[in-house]
C-alpha cells in the first residue's frame, strides 16, 4: 500500500533558501536530473514548521538541551556541526515529515565516512542520510531504514544537489503496557517510493535515543561529522 501523504503544492521556495545547486566538478551523472535538485515543497496548512530559514529555535543538542553549535548558512539552510540535535517538542501517532537535505562531495571517503547523517523519527529509528549516488543500495545506504530495510530503488542525487525526503511514520501502539502493533514507515525520496508501509520490529535503530518506545519523542537530525546541509523541515500530524 502506497503510503499516505498530505502534499503540498511543489515548487521552489521564496528567496529564503538557495535557489539552485549543482554538482561539483569531478561528479559524473548517470543522468542529467541527477544533476538538479529535486523541488522544494513549501510546508501545506496545518503543519508543524520544524526548520525554516536556518532558525534553530525549538531544536537542542541531543544529551544535554543545550543550544545547538550548527552553522546558519547563506539561503537558509543549517550545515552540520558538533552534535547530535533534536526538537524539543515531541511526537506520536501517525504523521508525514518533509526533509530536504544535501550531502557534501568527499571523493576520499568510503563507505560510512561519505557524507553522513540521520533523521530519526522518535528520536528512535532512522532513516539514513549518506551519499550512496549510483550505489547498488544497501541497509546502511541512503534512504535505508538503518539495519533494518533496503531502499526498493536507489532514487538519489548526486552529492552536492539538494534531496527530498518525505516520511510516513506510524508510531507502535501499545495496550495495557504490551505492544500490539510494530513502528511503521513508508518513504517517497525525490518523487520515488523507496520504503513501502515496512514494519519495524526494533524499538531503536543503532544510534538512536532509546527510551520508553510507548512514550512520543522527537525528531532527531545526527551528526556523524561530515558537514551535511539540512532546510525546510516540516511535519503533518495525520491523526
């Protein structure tokens, strides 16, 4: 089943974020939309704006809830820097998160080390940011539920082009203390359906905040120290 989404209208933003972005020199394209950032999509009424024009209020470094150390960037975008951070507001139910992020060219690095970064829903699962461009995808690839699901197709763009992640997540239910029906999460990467309605047995991913899974939590952008760009970043309760 198709997840369910509220769209918004497509289209790119007002001047607050950077109005295009492109390969670096070096990156060779399997096809030229690989090349062109996917559009952004402005937040639809009623959602819940988490990230908008490079303002970190309302986020907190993971542990201690202090103020975040990410770097406000030219077009309204936030880079990436020492430390996990996360909403301070909370979440449960059944809800649609838009992400739209761009990772760094690291020619050098391999693997894990390539442009790193997660979106925990929670604070507890994890859907993978990484640069995996023309990868055969795997569990820890971009778009992966972390050690848990593949993407069914590699839908990303090249490093240095800006990415779209929507996410349905459905929080587990619990009765009288006992968990009766698992974590769910459908995902659309720029346009494609990567994860399909995909059951979670974990309670948390690796690296994630943990803590009672009956209980809401937040959204949570990782720092695996490679300087990942995040903007506009939104949420729709669905309930």
């Amino acid at each position: 089943m198709r997840p369910a989404f509220i769209l918004g209208c497509a289209g790119l933003l007002t001047s607050t974020l950077a109005a295009t972005a492109a390969p670096p020199e070096g990156v060779k394209l399997a096809r030229a939309e690989d090349g062109i950032d996917a559009p952004s999509t402005p937040p639809p009424p009623g959602a819940v704006v988490l990230l908008d024009g490079g303002d970190l209020s309302g986020w907190v470094r993971r542990d201690s809830g202090g103020s975040p150390t990410w770097a406000p960037l030219p077009g309204g975008a936030v880079e990436v820097r020492k430390g996990d951070i996360r909403t301070e507001r909370t979440f449960d139910g059944h809800f649609k998160l838009h992400v739209e992020f761009r990772t760094p060219y690291m020619p050098e690095a391999k693997g894990q080390a390539r442009g790193n970064s997660g979106v925990y829903l929670q604070g507890r699962y994890e859907v993978q940011v990484l640069d995996s461009y023309g990868l055969v995808s795997q569990d820890n690839d971009c778009g992966g539920i972390y050690k848990v699901a593949v993407p069914k197709v590699n839908a990303c763009k090249a490093p240095g082009v800006w990415q779209t992640y929507d996410i349905d997540f459905r929080a587990p239910k619990f009765e009288d203390g006992k968990k009766v029906a698992p974590a769910r999460i459908g995902v659309v990467q720029n346009g494609q359906v990567i994860h399909d309605d995909v059951a979670i047995a974990l309670d948390n991913t690796v690296s994630g905040m943990g803590g009672d899974p009956a209980q809401p939590g937040p959204i949570m952008l990782q720092d695996h120290g490679n300087p990942v760009q995040y903007r506009n970043i939104w949420l729709v309760p669905l309930d």
